[in-house]
C-alpha cells in the first residue's frame, strides 16, 4: 500500500496494537515480536470475549487492531458510544471498564478480556431510565445529542468518584467530555441535580 493511502486512523491503529502486543501477551502475538504484524500485511485475527452491562459477548475471528469501541459498536451493535475524534480528545465514546471512565476509541477489544465493561445501554432498568437520563431530559441537558451518552456516563462516573459538589468541580471532572452544541451549562445542572446538591451551579 501506498504511504500516502494511509490515513490518521490507521496510523494510531496499527501503532496502538503494536504497543499493544509489547505490554501483554495478545492470543497469536508473541511478547518478542514474533508474529507482529508490520503494515501492508493482513490483519491478525483472534478470538475475544467482551463482558459488557453484564453479559458475555464472544467476538471470535476478530481483528487483533479492533478498538473496544469498534468491537461495541460494529460487531455488537451497542451504538450509543458515539464515535467522534477517534484520537481521545473528545469524550464521546466514554464508557466505564472496572469502575473507571476509558475512552473506547484508545484501548483495544482484546486488552478488556475479564473486565467489566459498562455502556449507555445499560443504564435504564425494567424501562425506568437511569436518574442522571432523567436529569438531562429535565434539564435540557442536551442539543444534537451525539456527545450525550458520553457526558451521561461520564457524569454518572463523575457523581460516584464524587467530583461533583459544585459546579466548578463538574466542569473540572467533565473536561473530557466536550459538547459542540455547548450544552454545558444544562449538563453541569442535571449532574448537580442527579448528586443532590442545589442545581445552581453558575
Ligand atoms: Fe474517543 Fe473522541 S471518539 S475520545
Ligand atoms: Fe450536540 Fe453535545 S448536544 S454535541
């Protein structure tokens, strides 16, 4: 393949599974390289099993590059972690792995093996939804909503570190998470809101 054909993301792929098979010892990967794949060669493919909002998903034949992100959306059709940047700057495909926030577009599929994963679609229960969807729906706490399942995990995360006694604190804690439809101001309150403090957080 030409150089040039090669765009950003499979630049950061191809350069995160690599870094990737050098830290732990990837199924069909060996720790010294051999194995490794190099670019222009096919990609390797392994077989994963993903535990996400409690249930075990088994992906086999996966390519070995696959962010958890990809792996959640295109093979598990779980599409409300949004994909935005896809580079970590964004916040839009937060999701919570062990009890803490990851951006799913940098990590891959198979280095979440055994963990928790928990997304947007598993927040409502017996069709209740969860108190901090509640809060965005009262609050107006969202626009076009691409940024929202993010910034509502995220802020259920943010309430249970528990960063959110003020709006300062909120707005520190969500950096990650940005709003290009600049909802901010209604996101902080039905955070404040869902941990119980006064919603006036100007
Ligand atoms: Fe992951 Fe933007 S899509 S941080
Ligand atoms: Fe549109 Fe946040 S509501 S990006």
């Amino acid at each position: 393949m030409d150089e040039r054909e090669w765009t950003r993301r499979n630049f950061i792929s191809t350069s995160l599974a690599g870094g990737a098979a050098m830290m732990i010892d990837l199924p069909g990967i060996s720790p010294s390289g051999e194995g490794r794949e190099t670019a222009g060669e096919s990609h390797r493919q392994i077989d994963v099993v993903l535990t996400v909002n409690g249930v075990e998903h088994r992906l086999p034949g996966l390519d070995a590059h696959t962010t958890l992100l990809d792996a959640l959306r295109d093979h598990l059709q779980l599409t409300g972690s949004k994909k935005g940047c896809a580079l970590g700057a964004c916040g839009a495909c937060t999701v919570v792995v062990d009890g803490r926030r990851v951006n799913s577009c940098l990590t891959l599929a198979v280095m979440n093996q055994g963990k928790e994963i928990a997304t947007v679609e598993g927040l409502a229960k017996d069709g209740q939804l969860h108190p901090l969807q509640a809060a965005f729906i009262a609050h107006d706490g969202f626009q076009c909503g691409y940024c929202t399942p993010g910034q509502i995990i995220s802020g259920i995360a943010c309430i249970a570190e528990g960063h959110a006694h003020s709006g300062d604190e909120i707005r520190e804690w969500m950096s990650g998470n940005i709003c290009r439809c600049g909802a901010y101001t209604n996101i902080v309150a039905a955070i404040r809101d869902t941990a119980g403090g006064r919603v006036d957080v100007g």
